[in-house]
C-alpha cells in the first residue's frame, strides 16, 4: 500500500480518509510543514511531497540512497536538509541537502562504526542538530550534524551484547522527551532509559591544491583517528571528531607526496586549513616492441604497465615506430604485459627507475594469450 492521510481535526479516535496516494509501498513517513518525506524501502529511494493542502499531495521528486534500502527520512525544520537510513548491513546515514527539492544532493554519508556490517534502523533529528539513531547491534548512535556536510559521530550508548551483522539488539529510539532523556527498545533486553551528554565535535575543513598547479585536488584521502573521507571535485574536504586536543591528521593521494600535520581540536570549534600537495616527479620510460624473428618494429601491439604495490596501470598500443612512452610516478616492481594477435604473448616483472628509459620487447610468432588482453 501506498500512503493514507486521515483528517485529525474531525475525530482523533476515529479520523476520516480523506485521501490515498502513492502506487509504491511506503515504510516509513514524516510530514515537516508543507512537506512530506516517504521512505520506499523496497524501491529504494525517498519522495518528496507538497502537501500545502494535505487532501492533495503532490509529488515533487525522489532521490535513491546508498544502499537503495530506504528506510526512513528526517528533515530538519527549515527543510533544508534530510538524513536517511538504509536497512542494510554496513549502511550509511546519509545527509541530502533539500532546499530546492527538485535537485536534491547529498552532502554527506557516515557509519556507525568502520569495517563493520552492523545495521541502521531509524534515524531521528533533534532541533540542536545532532541525531540520535538506532543501530541494531550498536546501540543509540549520535552524531553531530552542525555541518550536514560533515556529520561527526559525538557519543554512544550499546544496549546489545552482540556485535553480529544481524537485526537483533536496538530497534527504536525516541529522544524528544521534555527531560532530555532518551528510551530506547532492545528487542531481546527491553526498554533502556538513557542520560545523554551531547556534546560538539571539533570540525576541520578546506580545500586541496596541487601545489605546482594551484588547481583543485580531488579524490584526496583525509585521515584522522581511523576515520577517513575523501575531497570532492573542487578539492573541498570536512572532517571531525569528538576526541579533543593535538591530532595527527593525514593527506595521501597516488601521485602526490603524502602531507601529514597535527590540528587543535576543540569542541565546537571549526578549523580551516587549506592543504597543499606536492605532486610527485614524472620520469618517462619506452616500451620498445619488435618482432623477434625480423627485427621490425611491431605495430598496434598492446602494452600495459601494472604498478604492484598500488595498482595504478597505464595502458597503450604501440605508435608507427612501434614504441610507447608512458610518464610514471613511482619507482618500483611493474607487471609488463605486450600481446598482439599471432604473438605469443609477454609478460614479465621488471624493475622500473628513472634510470631505466626503455625496455625492449621482442615478441615471438605463435600463439598464447595471458588474459590481459583481449
């Protein structure tokens, strides 16, 4: 079934249908003002309602998360932004900026814990900006949403003594008692009542420049404490944590030098620090391909250089001459494989410096292939 809108104004024990909507099954739903958010669990995906008159909704749009799981969607207020769950293990709260609700964006997705496979449920908004969540096997979850762009998680409590991928342990969580206190149901050891102490994170963010170019990094990995996100496409990075203080904080991307510094955490603190990479230096090498038996170059032949430690691969066919350059980063172990139809195809582990220049290699008539190529 779709959704039901009941009028409450009419009778609060027997309230009227006024209208049904919606041709996919809805799991979960919250309305936020003049907007209704829909989780379609099975479809994957949240939906976006007008519901300025609440007897005709009007479908705005849709937007699928992660995991394609959906269960439920929290707004904030303003409607400006929306954090989804999805019902799946090693699934993310992810974070929507919604403000025009015919282009919605993420901004932002988190886990509970890294390198497990726990489970979310429900995700809840408190007006302070924080969530408040409950995973089945970790507990109540919550995370500091200041920036939604940068969701930090601020504090926990495990109501499960299982740490297993499955749907036992926290199923719900309410936190909006006038006390401040939260009630959480464990499925197999009942109701908690929890005393939260929320807190603020220390926030870190910036942009990521080539430092010979100037131009915007992206896809740079930013580590700190174990936890570690990547900069966007603008070379725009923002991460946080609740441990206060001196911490090391990490810059690493192929290509580039590694930048580690140290930031002063402090709690709700925001520190901004552009970072500079400098992009390692290119040295080229030739791959030389010739037929064995005439000595003459061999045309169209596929190379591809393999690095081993970090599987960057480089991947051409040889030029007129029969030969191809190929500018590399890193000195170091490469798998060379060259194959061309009617050769037996080559493959080798060569050594590769800036002293090397070229490597020549001599294919021979026949027939084999090694999977490389096609």
């Amino acid at each position: 079934k779709g959704g039901i809108i009941c009028d409450l104004n009419v009778s609060m024990t027997n309230p009227p249908v006024v209208r049904t909507f919606s041709e996919t099954y809805i799991h979960d739903g919250i309305v936020n003002g003049d907007k209704m958010y829909t989780g379609h669990i099975l479809d994957g995906y949240f939906r976006i309602y007008d519901v300025t008159d609440k007897t005709n909704p009007i479908f705005i749009s849709e937007q699928i998360t992660p995991h394609s799981f959906t269960h439920n969607v929290a707004p904030t207020p303003d409607n400006r932004y929306a954090f989804t769950t999805d019902e799946r293990a090693n699934a993310f709260i992810a974070a929507y900026d919604v403000s025009d609700p015919l282009a919605v964006r993420e901004v932002d997705r988190i886990r509970s814990t890294e390198g497990t496979a726990i489970i979310p449920h429900n995700v809840h908004y408190k007006s302070d900006n924080f969530l408040v969540t409950s995973y089945y096997t970790d507990g109540v979850i919550i995370h500091d949403v200041t920036y939604p762009y940068n969701m930090v998680k601020v504090g926990s409590y495990d109501t499960s003594p299982s740490s297993a991928p499955d749907f036992s342990g926290c199923w719900g969580v309410y936190p909006y008692f006038p006390s401040g206190n939260i009630v959480a149901s464990d499925i197999e050891l009942g109701l908690f009542v929890i005393a939260p102490n929320y807190k603020r994170a220390g926030y870190l963010e910036g942009i990521i420049y080539n430092a010979t170019t100037n131009d915007e990094v992206d896809d740079v990995s930013v580590e700190i404490i174990g936890r570690s996100k990547r900069s966007n496409e603008d070379g725009f990075y923002a991460i946080g944590t609740a441990e206060y203080g001196a911490t090391t904080v990490s810059f690493t991307k192929l290509g580039y030098h590694p930048y580690t510094t140290t930031v002063n955490f402090t709690e709700g603190v925001k520190v901004e620090l552009d970072v500079y990479l400098v992009p390692l230096d290119l040295f080229d090498i030739t791959i030389n391909v010739v037929d064995d038996e005439t000595d003459l170059p061999v045309l169209e032949a596929y190379v591809a250089l393999d690095h081993i430690s970090n599987g960057l691969s480089y991947e051409a066919l040889t030029n007129g001459i029969g030969s191809r350059t190929f500018q590399l980063s890193y000195e170091d172990f490469y798998d060379v494989s060259v194959s061309l139809w009617g050769y037996r195809a080559y493959c080798d582990v060569i050594e590769i410096d800036q002293q090397t220049n070229t490597i020549e290699v001599r294919l021979v008539k026949g027939y084999l292939d090694n999977f490389r190529s096609d």
